[in-house]
C-alpha cells in the first residue's frame, strides 16, 4: 500500500523546517549525502541520547566508547570487509554509469554466505537503463569500503579506510576494556559513531547514505548463554523503539534472517523491521555472532583475546550479542511516524506528532505583535526564565496562524503566547500541538507545568 507521496512529503518538510538539507546544496548536492540543519541535528542528539542514557547510563553492565574513524587497515582484512564487502555491478559502456544487475530486468544474484559476495543465476536485459546503450556483460565485484591514505610522503602513504560498519573499534578496544575494569561476563560496548560505504544504489531520501551514523551495542557472554541473553536483547530493543521512541506497533516487525542471507558464523539473525513507505525494510540487526569477530581479530593481530572466566577459571572467547542500529534510519522511522495531515478550517494542518522527549524544541514563546514593545519585554522574561529548564524557542515573524503552522510542523508541543491582557493579568495563551486546545495559564506556573508534562 503506496502511502501517498509520505516520503517526498517528509523530504520537502524537512528541507522547509530546516531539518535536513541535502549536502553542498549550492553546487548542486552529491548524490547520497545530506546535512542536518539546526532542527535535525537537535533531534538526532535528542535520539542518540535517549539511546546512550537507557543502554548504557542507566545500566551497571555497559561501558561506553568512541573509537576513531580511521583504524589499521589489516583490521578490515580481519573483519572480511576487504575481501568480501562488495558490491556486484556492471558498467554501461556508453554513459559509463554503473547498476547493481539485481536492480535491472531479469537477472537474478545469489550471495555466497561464506564469501558474502554475490553470484549470477540468471544473466537479463543488457540495455542501460539510462542511456539506452550497451551495458558491458561482465559483472564486478566493487568493493564499498571508501579509501583514503595517511602520511605525509607520496608514494610512502598507507592506504587506509573509513570505517565501513562503525562497531569494529569495540572488538579491538575489548582487551583495554577488560584490563582496565575488569568487568565479569556477561557485559557490554556500546559505541554511536559514523561510518562510510561506497554505495551505488541509493535513494530513498535518509534511509541509506554514503556516510551514516550507527548505534552499536556488543554484549560479551559466556558461550552457553548466548541465547539467552539474545533473547533478552532482542525484547529491550524492540521495547525500546516501541515505548521509549513511541513508534506505532503497527510498523514494526521481527523478520529473521533466512539460510542465504546469513553469514556462515551467525548463530542467528534477525532484523527489527519498520514500515517504509515503500514497504517493510531493516531498522536495525539484533545478531548472534558467536565468537567470530574476537577470533578473527586474535588470528589477524597475534594477541590473545580469550579472557579469564570469573566462574569457572578458565580462559574463553566470549561470544557476542550485536544490536546494531542506523540513526538516520531511526530518524526517518521517527519522522514517518509522527507525520500528520488533519483537515481544517484553513486548509489542511501538517504537524509532527513527536514524542516530547526527543522534539527540538518543546516550547515557543510568541508576543502577540511583533511591534510593541511591553508585549516584547514581556515575551522575553517568559522565553528568558523557561529556556533555563529546557529546550525554548523564540518566534515573532508573521501571525500567529503562521508561527503555529511552523511550530506544528518543527514537531513543537506547545506554544505559549502573550497578549495585552498577559500585561493585566500574568496569564498567557497554551496552545497544545496534537489537540490545538488553548487555555490560559499563570506566567509563574509555567515551568512546572511543562515539566510535569515532560516527565510524565
Ligand atoms: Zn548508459
């Protein structure tokens, strides 16, 4: 079921409210990338915090880390993203563009779980779909991972790589973390940082980019509680995009990993799934990885990884329970959720029905007219005293029907405006953003009302 134009309608609102831009805008965008504007980036921290105070703040069995974008290369070799993160594609040999086959008519791939690359099945159309020219038959393994060199000398640079999934910094940090807390198993990493892939299929506005931003939790157990504590895993993140982002229940899915599709050292796979405009499509990846990723990395480095088991003595490889997120897709999930369209007397309201505790803004304070200064002064002592406890903003440009139409669409849940009768009698206007109910309410009760709200 197409949602009426939902993804467009949200891309133009977010270009419009100052949520996100596409990146380089002035010299004509580069495919894939986008900047987050002064709305975005407020709701991307306020995701990102949600997440980082329930994983790992609120927890006694969670460290915290930020590792940097640029690792040894052989870590990537050790990983599997060198040899097997690819892409396959074929070129067309008139306007150069390049196509994943699957994306073109008739042919059919199949990836090789051991290596992660694909193979043709069925070789189809071999018309460009662009151009109308001759796409060359050979299909190529392109590899995503962006390079990049580092050093000062030409010809003595190393080639180096951005990060091409953002948690590998935790399996290489595991040892430090280890020696320098001494945690007893299970616990876990958590990590929010960027990471780069050289996509060739894009679209599809935030949901998939070339640099991206992830959520990353490694949870280390014993090997005979893994699935246990998947298990456990796989409720508190469902639980956490259900209940504490607010999403509908009704776009959200489990969809598990079938044979083909998981790689040879999962024990199991599945995919939180959200409702996309165009259809049900990953969230994030709660997997089971066994002890694939820290016995790679002892093989590759030449260190011992196995760590003492508190209980029993003896030295293991813990196994590892991943739950691996996308911001901007969460983002997206966010936003595609909370949008509405309500038939009204002027036309139809576009607001975000966010929830308060991730919107940008939670208050807008208005004076009445933007040209009379007791309404101003007042305006401001009201604005002045509320931003010291949380998020305000300050709108004075065009009526009020026009302010209340940008606040509904930056997703604001209340608007307080002040008039002259706040100047008699201290009470100024609450407007409330899901409802358009008014009421008024006394100027020195302001900050607990909002409070009580935002805590409830
Ligand atoms: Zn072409």
């Amino acid at each position: 079921m197409p949602k009426n134009n939902l993804l467009e309608k949200i891309t133009a609102l977010c270009k419009r409210r100052g949520f996100i831009f596409p990146s380089s805008g002035i010299y004509g965008g580069i495919a894939g990338i986008y900047d987050y504007g002064p709305l975005g980036v407020a709701l991307a921290k306020n995701i990102k915090d949600l997440w980082w105070q329930d994983m790992v703040e609120k927890r006694t069995d969670m460290y915290g880390l930020d590792g940097s974008i640029l690792m040894h290369p052989r870590s990537w070799e050790a990983s599997g993203h060198v040899a097997g993160f690819t892409d396959p594609l074929v070129d067309c040999g008139d306007c150069q563009k390049r196509f994943r086959p699957d994306k073109l008519e008739g042919w059919k791939l199949k990836k090789d779980n051991q290596t992660g690359q694909f193979r043709v099945i069925k070789t189809g159309s071999l018309k460009c779909p662009v151009c109308g020219g001759r796409l060359i038959a050979k299909v190529r393994q392109f590899n995503v991972l962006m390079e990049t060199s580092l050093g000062a000398i030409e010809g003595e640079k190393m080639k180096a790589y951005l990060k091409g999934e953002s948690c590998q910094n935790i399996y290489l940090d595991f040892i430090d973390i280890v020696n320098s807390f001494s945690p007893k198993l299970p616990f876990g990493i958590a990590q929010i940082g960027k990471a780069f892939r050289n996509e060739i299929t894009l679209g599809k506005f935030i949901f998939k980019t070339r640099e991206f931003e992830q959520f990353d939790i490694e949870y280390f157990t014993r090997p005979q509680d893994s699935t246990r504590f998947y298990r456990e895993w796989k409720k508190i993140r469902w639980d956490w995009y259900r209940k504490r982002l607010g999403l509908k229940e009704k776009n959200l899915r489990w969809r598990q990993h079938d044979e083909d599709e998981r790689i040879f050292y999962a024990k199991d796979a599945w995919d939180i799934d959200y409702f996309y405009p165009w259809g049900w499509d990953e969230l994030e990846g709660v997997h089971d990885r066994s002890d694939y990723d820290l016995t790679q990395h002892a093989k590759f480095s030449g260190k011992k990884l196995d760590i003492p088991d508190q209980e029993t003595n003896q030295r293991i490889v813990p196994f590892i329970v991943e739950c691996s997120g996308g911001v901007g897709r969460t983002m997206l999930a966010v936003l595609l959720d909370a949008y509405r369209e309500e038939e009204g007397t002027n036309g139809i309201r576009v607001f975000l029905s966010l929830d308060v505790k991730i919107a940008p803004y939670k208050v807008a304070v208005f004076p009445l007219l933007a040209n009379k200064a007791e309404l101003i002064k007042k305006a401001r002592s009201v604005y002045e005293n509320l931003k010291d406890h949380f998020r305000v903003t300050w709108d004075e440009i065009g009526n009020i029907g026009k302010r209340y139409r940008r606040q509904d669409e930056a997703g604001t849940p209340w608007c307080v405006t002040i008039d002259y009768q706040s100047l008699k009698d201290e009470m100024v206007t609450v407007r409330d953003r899901d409802t358009m109910a008014q009421k008024r309410l006394a100027v020195a009760r302001l900050a607990d009302f909002f409070k009580k709200k935002l805590n409830s």
